[in-house]
C-alpha cells in the first residue's frame, strides 16, 4: 500500500514530535502521529510531494524534521499530471494547489519511475475532501474518457482514496486496502 501525506499532515506530523515533549498534543497532532505510526508498523510506503520535500530540506537541521524526511519518499509529477490538475480543477472548483495534489496521487511517481499513483491521500484539508467526494464520479468518467487515450502505463492511472489520519488510521487497523493504482 502507497500513501502520499498533504502538506498539512507533514505540519502537525512535526507539530507533534516537536511539542510532544512540551505540552499535551493536540486531537490532530495525536491523530496524524497514531497514522504515522500505524504505516510504518505495517510497512505502508509514505510518500510527500516534491514542493514539501523541497521545504522540509530547508529546516532539516531540526531532529523532527529529520525523522519525517527518513520515513518518506519524494512523490514526484509525471507527463500528464498538469493536464489532470486542470481537469480536477474544471470538475470540482478547488484551488490549484489542491488540485495538483489530487492529480499526484494519480499521475505521481517515485524517484525510479517505477510506480505510477498511491492508493490513498491523506489530508486534514475538508473542503478538499468535500469537494473531491462531492464531484467523485464526474472525476472517475472523466478520467477514464482521457486515461483511454493514453500510453502504458497511464492508461491504467486510477484515482486515490482520499482520507483525513482518523478515516485512514481506521482502515489500518482494519487492514482495508484501496484498489492497487498501477
């Protein structure tokens, strides 16, 4: 199982570790440290995007920061991934930045090249979620209108799960997978 963290997953991630030790958490630095946790204990491949990877190397002088950037993966765009940004973006109205994180869960790949897509995002962002589920079937038409135009292996692109750390963490436990994207 692939899983790529939205950026402010990374942020209460580190929030977590860093106050963990100064004050008691809070319910989502709680939650987003139990998913963390619960990936790695069952060996799920922890993606962030590149624009995060990029951040985080600025502040990797803080131990915190070090131990995000040890237990994850760069997630990287490939061909295709701007053209799925627009159309997410047509289909639901959410912001850009929102949108390109949908499409790399979709049109995303490791640093060898040799996976295309994660299975799930996860995000504390609702609006995302809202308005990725509300509009959920017109994204999975209009992905399969282009992905039949496409080359091996994009034309097997599959859309991500998208779930906040609670929903996540629960389909750990429960071992629940989604569909394997290429």
């Amino acid at each position: 199982m692939r899983c790529l963290l939205d950026k402010n997953v990374l942020r209460y991630v580190i929030a977590g570790l860093y106050y963990g030790r100064l004050r008691p958490l809070s319910s989502l630095e709680m939650s987003v440290l139990s998913c963390w946790r619960a990936a790695e204990e069952r060996g799920v491949a922890l993606y962030i995007s590149l624009a995060s990877f990029h951040i985080l190397q600025r502040l990797a002088g803080y131990a915190e920061v070090r131990v995000l950037l040890d237990s994850a993966q760069v997630f990287s765009p490939t061909r295709y991934h701007t053209r799925w940004t627009r159309r997410i973006q047509e289909t639901t109205g959410l912001a850009r930045e929102d949108a390109a994180m949908i499409a790399l869960a979709s049109f995303g790949s490791d640093p060898r090249g040799r996976i295309l897509g994660v299975h799930t995002l996860v995000t504390c962002d609702q609006p995302m979620v809202h308005g990725y589920l509300d509009k959920l079937p017109d994204l999975q038409r209009r992905l399969r209108a282009m992905a039949i135009q496409l080359p091996a292996p994009f034309h097997q692109v599959a859309l991500p799960r998208l779930a906040t750390p609670d929903e996540w963490l629960a389909e750990l436990k429960e071992g629940n997978a989604w569909k394997n994207p290429v």
